[in-house]
C-alpha cells in the first residue's frame, strides 16, 4: 500500500500527520516524553509513524471516539479519551469490522481523561479541555507554551453537529462559548483534525456567530446537506469559504 502519513512541520516540537486527506493527527514532542492527538484511521502503524520522529516514551490522547480519530488505536498500548465517549468509540469498532485494517486487533485499553488533567511532556505541557458538543465526550488540548490549542473535532470550520451523538446545538453553543471565556486569552491559533494548517483564534469567534445566526433563525438560505447517514442541512458563516455548520433541525 501506498504510504498514506505525509509529516508537516508546525514547529521544533509539534509534527501535523497528515492521514492521506481523510484526517490529521499530531505529535508533540517535549524533552522527556511524546504525546500523540488522535490516532488517524488505522491503515498504517501510528507507533512505527512516531518513530519516524522521535524515540522518546509517547503517550496517546483520543480527542474524541469517531472512527477516524481513533482506528490507529490498534497500535497502540493504551490511550486517554474522555468516558463520555467510551460506548461511541467501542460502537464504532464494532462498525468497522476492523480485524480487516489491524489482523484482528481491537481497540487498545482506554483510560479516563479529565477535566484540567496535565501531560507534562518536559518543556511543553498539554492541559485537558471540555468542549463537549460534536461528540459527548470532544475534549481539547491547550499548549500554553506555543499558545495553541489542539481542538479535534470539536471546532473546525468544517462543523458537523448533525449526528446523533452530538449535543444540541445550543449546548454546542454554551460549551465552545465557556471554553473561549475560560481559555481564550491563553493560545492564539488552534489545531484541528481536519485541517492542514494553524488556524487564528478568530475562526472560533466566527463559528460562535454562525451558530448564532443558525439559533435565531437566520437559516433562510441553508441547503440540504446529504451524507452517509441521511439528509440535513447546512449554513455557510463568515466568508463562507470551507465555513460551514452541518445541523440536524430536530436539534
């Protein structure tokens, strides 16, 4: 198979691994160990990927438990994810059939994230954030040192807050709106899982507006969005260029 994994460089310390367009991953690297944000979709060996990069002691960190963020799993010891997303992660091995990507290899042994929880990789330290919404369970990453937050899903401009697991979209709302209060003078650009590039501060401010105009009914102009689970809607914000909110209107 055709290497799938393209490395780009966001600084010394972070590599963006790009899952051959299908979504991202990351490795942070400090002085003492290595932490890896998501694990991509499970084609290839993650932890042989990793060592591409470095040989420091590598823990796993689920940002959420949607298949393509989570099938490396197979590859690994153990990884951290939040238990609100346990059932979803284990629903969507059992989807997969994934003995066809890991030669019968489930899911690796999952441990509890919490809130505030701290990975002190050295010289860089990662604290746990909750942004539940795209998943009951989304959490983020915020690296004070290089001032990013690593947001997987749970924004991007890219949304998808149609599924079945995601909250409704006024909590959505609630919760990324108390992260930005809470957090948002600590990092300047954010990371995601579906984007190939730092991202400003200011996208999150104008995804809360797009949500925004959607709950006050400024949805005049939306269309269907077709996917593989059935037929929504979506809303384009800001300059409408890949910005976009994917919603169910039952939510």
């Amino acid at each position: 198979m055709e290497r799938r994994a393209e490395f780009i460089k966001i600084n010394d310390q972070i590599t963006m691994i790009n899952d051959a367009d299908e979504s991202i991953y990351y490795l942070i690297c400090g002085t003492k160990k290595a932490l890896m944000v998501d694990t991509g979709n499970g084609y290839e060996d993650v932890m042989k990927i990793a060592r591409e990069l470095t040989d420091l002691p590598i823990e796993v960190v689920n940002t959420h438990g949607h298949c393509d963020h989570i099938y490396g799993n197979i590859f690994c010891q153990e990884a951290w994810m939040h238990p609100n997303d346990f059932p979803l992660c284990e629903q969507h091995f059992e989807y997969a059939q994934i003995k066809e990507l890991g030669k019968g290899r489930g899911c690796c042994p999952l441990k509890p994230l919490h809130k505030e929880q701290i990975f002190d990789l050295g010289d860089v330290v990662l604290e746990v954030i909750e942004i539940f919404g795209h998943t009951p369970g989304s959490i983020g990453l915020l690296d004070r040192k290089h001032r990013i937050l690593f947001s997987g899903d749970a924004i991007n401009p890219f949304i998808w807050l149609q599924l079945e697991e995601t909250l409704p979209l006024l909590e959505c709302r609630k919760n990324i709106g108390a992260m930005m209060d809470t957090y948002g003078e600590l990092f300047d650009h954010h990371l995601c899982g579906h984007v190939k590039y730092l991202m400003p501060k200011q996208q999150i401010y104008d995804l809360l507006v797009g949500i925004d105009e959607i709950l006050a009914g400024d949805i005049k102009e939306d269309k269907d969005y077709e996917w593989f689970g059935g037929v929504d809607k979506y809303h384009l914000y800001a300059d409408g260029n890949n910005r976009q909110i994917c919603y169910s209107v039952k939510k």
